[in-house]
C-alpha cells in the first residue's frame, strides 16, 4: 500500500503515528529521555486543543520562546495541528527584540519556559493582540504577577478540551522564521506548508538520508538549520537527538555514542572547537555517515581533521539563507575535484547568475545568484518593500525568483563558487577582493583557528584589509608572520594590512562570526 501523499508539514508525524511499525519507535530522544512517535502526537493533539480553547484561529500566529526541549518540540506540531503558524524564538533573545517580534508578527498565544519569565513579562506588557500565555516548568517560583494569565503546560495537556482538525491547505502559512537582525529589526520570512514540506524532501533526497537516521540537533529550533533537522526526521519517521546547545562538547560527544547518531550538523564554529580539540585528544565517532555545514564557509583545513573525526562519513558544503532555507550543495565525492565549491542547486530548483544590469554572466565570470523553486518564502511579513527587494520578476510570465544579492560564479561545469555578500565584497586599490579567499588563506596557517575579514575605510587604499584571528593556545604568531605566510598564499592587495589578534570572534547566536560587533568592538 503506497504512503499518502505528505501535503501538510505535520502529516508525516500523524502517519507514522497510526502505523504499527513506527508507532512506538522513538520520535526524539531529549537531553537523554527517548519519546514515542505516539507520544509527540498524542501530546501535540492536546496542545492543539488547548490552543484553540483560548481562541485561536486558522492562520493566528503562535509564538514559542522555548530552549531545545520536549515541551518545544510539541509546541511546533501542536500550533500546525490546530492550524496555526508557529514562530520559535530564540531564547538568548532579550526582552526588547522579544517584544517587536511578538508585536511584529502578531502572536495570539505564547508559550515559553519559566526560566525566560523574567525576560517575556516585561516584554508582553505592553498591549498587543496576546490573549494567553502557556508555561513550561515550575509555576510556583514565579514571583511577580504578569499582564496575562499563565497556565502551566502540564495543565493545558490535561483540560479535557477536544481537538478539532484544521481545514488547513498547502498554500497556507505553516511558519515564520525571523532572521537574525544583524542590521536593524528582525525580519519574519513566511514560509507556507508546501515550500517546508518541499524543502524537508529535497535536503533528505541529496542529504540520501532514511528511516534508520539519528540525526543530532544541538543548533537553535529557532535556526531554520536547526528546525530542519527536526522536519527531516519526523518527515523520514527516523529519530531526532535533541541538545540544548553546544556549550558542554563532552556531555554532546557521550551522547551522539550513546545515542549512536548518524548525521552531525554544524556550523563552522563547532568544528573549529572540535578540530582543536581533536588536536589535543583524538576523537572518534564511526557511527556518524553525514556530515553538513552551512551559515559560513568551512575552512578547507578543516576538512581533512573533520574526516579523522568522523571516519565513515560524507561530508557535505552547502549554501543557503533562510528565505529559502538551501540554495545548493556540493556531492561529498566532488569535494577534492571542486575545491571551494559549494555545488548545484538542491533537487527541484534552479539557479543563475546575472550581472547589476541583469544580463546573464559566462562560466568564470562573477554575478549575482537568482533562485528558482518551490522553497523560496512567499515574502517578508508586514514588509513589501523589503519584499520587493529580495523577490525579482523570473523568467516566466508572473513568477518570483529570488535574489539572493549574494555574488557567485561558476565553473565551465556550472559548479557554483561563494565569492562574497554584495556589502562584502572588499573594494582596495581598485581591485576587489573576497573576504572568504582572504579567511581560506589565513585557516591554512598553521596555528590560526578561527579567522574574519573585514574592510576599513582607508584613504589611500580606498578600503584597506583588516584580519581578526584567533590562534591556538600554543601557538607563537606574530602578526609578521601572519602577514608574510598570507603573502606567500595571496595577490599582493588581498593581503591584510592589519592583522588584529583575539581571544575569541563575537558569534551571532547562531554560531555565525558577527563582523558587525567585531567592527563595533575594535
């Protein structure tokens, strides 16, 4: 009997819920504790009839302020079960940005953990179309009253309300997932339930994933990267290891043996700690068969310690932004014939290059990259000149592609190659030069193990090239021999003409080096 088709982002978890088989395999195992597939939708199902209980109505936005965690994880199904668009926030957000976004995005109901009580009741107090709050952990520690009534999660799946099913359709909203904000306010990408449902198919079928997996997930459910690695297991029916973070890497290593996961994602950061770890003691995990980066180049030099690390895995460089989650990814067996490529498209979609006056550009040549498919966002929310910005009239009579204002070239084979973001691009002595180039050189440097590039203004050079670099503890570098080891791998004008030392680079949280607060810190 063949599967029913999975038209809505939350049919798989209802599917492999009603199956024997899956049933009762494990769903997600949670700092440690494992939870059935008809344990996420028995409590999804009650959640969801707690939602509408209070109101809420096909298409209201939830919001859910939450760390890793079971109740999260339920939350997210619950809000598309009652035909809901859920927003996860991450919980590092302060109370000012908590608070444009639930009054942004208009949330009707927000659930949260008792921990992050002290950030979201000054940020809801505020009049805002919130009618409800609902409360993951101890409610008699919370000392001070709030705007709106708090029911505890327990609670809420526990009133005796019935859940009636949606009449949700693909074309509806499923979610909205607000950027980071690195300049100005966060912005809400709409992504409906056929663009996620189609996203989650394309990155398992190139990703050659199945239902066996133990995919881990210790980046932000807030992070589309994060978020992913959950809607590719319950789409699979496979099991989702879930990790609040990152920040104690020998508590992640005894769990991705216990657990036996198969597929580690990361982003540059996490392997620049592993790999100098690694230097320090050998680690190994044989049971790991994927490997994936994305939010940042990862460093050639990394490549051949992260093999060591894992021994029998593919390891995949990728490509993407969260307007349209994954633009490309380059085969695992290619890595060596394409250095510092980052593939092609993602199956079902289609990329090109055009140049600022919108003509296309030949192999070799640099251009902007344009995205076609079915995962690119319907647009931002409450933003239509922002909208208008990055969504561009296609080729076809009426279609939207999007414009990434990312600069790219290609190959003769139409291999895609990052060359750097449009307010990037590092313009000195006429020439412009790459930041990316710039930091592949200075990871090559032996000692050197975390590396950005930025440029200043200069008036002689136009912009002068400056390099942040974080060494390993027992290396000796002096910024001389910094520079005359760059000198040996760059052009002459690529070479920094400052080199700034650190202890560490300011990261987004996302895990992603912050060249705005480092500019803003020196």
């Amino acid at each position: 009997m063949n599967s029913p088709p999975r038209r809505l982002l939350h049919q798989s978890l209802q599917i492999h819920a009603a199956r024997n088989g899956t049933a009762d395999k494990t769903a997600a195992i949670v700092e440690g504790a494992p939870y059935t597939y008809r344990q996420l939708l028995d409590s999804s199902q009650r959640l969801a009839a707690a939602l509408q209980a209070r109101g809420m109505q096909r298409g209201d936005r939830v919001a859910i302020f939450m760390d890793n965690t079971w109740p999260c994880i339920v939350s997210i199904y619950a809000t598309l079960l009652a035909g809901g668009v859920f927003l996860v926030i991450n919980p590092q957000t302060k109370a000012d940005k908590l608070d444009f976004i639930l009054t942004d995005s208009g949330a009707r109901i927000l659930l949260s953990d008792a921990h992050l009580f002290n950030i979201f009741c000054p940020a809801i107090e505020t009049p805002s179309s919130l009618s409800a709050v609902i409360m993951s952990g101890d409610l008699g520690a919370l000392s001070t009253p709030c705007r709106l009534p708090v029911t505890s999660f327990e609670q809420a799946l526990a009133e005796p309300a019935s859940f009636i099913p949606a009449a949700t359709i693909p074309l509806d909203l499923a979610a909205l997932i607000y950027t980071s904000g690195s300049t100005g306010q966060p912005k809400g990408v709409m992504q409906t339930h056929q663009s996620m449902v189609f996203a989650a198919g394309s990155l398992i079928e190139y990703l050659r994933l199945g239902a066996n997996e133990r995919i881990l997930c210790l980046l932000p459910l807030a992070f589309d990267y994060g978020l992913y690695q959950l809607l590719m297991a319950i789409t699979l029916g496979a099991t989702l290891v879930l990790e609040r973070s990152f920040t104690y890497p020998a508590q992640i290593y005894s769990r991705m043996t216990e657990t036996g996961v198969t597929v580690f994602p990361g982003v540059p950061t996490i392997y620049a700690m592993m790999v100098s770890a690694h230097s320090r003691a050998p680690l190994s995990f044989p049971t790991v068969t994927r490997v994936t980066n994305t939010a940042a180049a990862l460093p050639e030099s990394h490549v051949s310690k992260l093999r060591e690390i894992f021994p029998n895995a593919l390891v995949y460089r990728m490509y993407g932004l969260t307007e349209c989650k994954r633009v490309c990814y380059l085969e695992p067996e290619l890595a060596e014939q394409k250095p510092g490529s980052v593939g092609k498209a993602i199956p079902g979609t289609e990329t090109y290059l055009l140049d600022e006056d919108g003509h296309a550009v030949a192999p070799g040549q640099t251009g902007i990259l344009y995205v076609r498919g079915p995962h690119v966002m319907v647009g931002y929310w409450n933003r239509p000149d922002l909208t208008a910005h990055m969504l561009k009239p296609g080729k076809l009579p009426g279609e939207r592609v999007l414009c990434t204002h990312d600069h790219f070239r290609t190959d003769a084979e139409g291999f895609l190659y990052f060359v750097g973001r449009t307010d990037d691009i590092i313009k000195t002595r006429g020439e412009k030069v790459s930041p990316i180039e710039v930091e592949e050189a200075l990871h090559r440097i032996p000692g050197v193990r975390e590396a950005a590039v930025v440029g200043i203004p200069d008036d002689v050079l136009g912009q002068a090239i400056r390099a942040y670099i974080v060494v390993e503890a027992d290396a000796a570098l002096t910024e001389r021999q910094v520079r005359a080891l760059s000198a040996a791998q760059l052009e002459s004008f690529m070479v920094p003409k400052e080199i700034v030392f650190r202890d560490a680079l300011p990261k987004t949280t996302t895990g992603k080096v912050s060249k705005r607060l480092l500019m803003e810190g020196q």
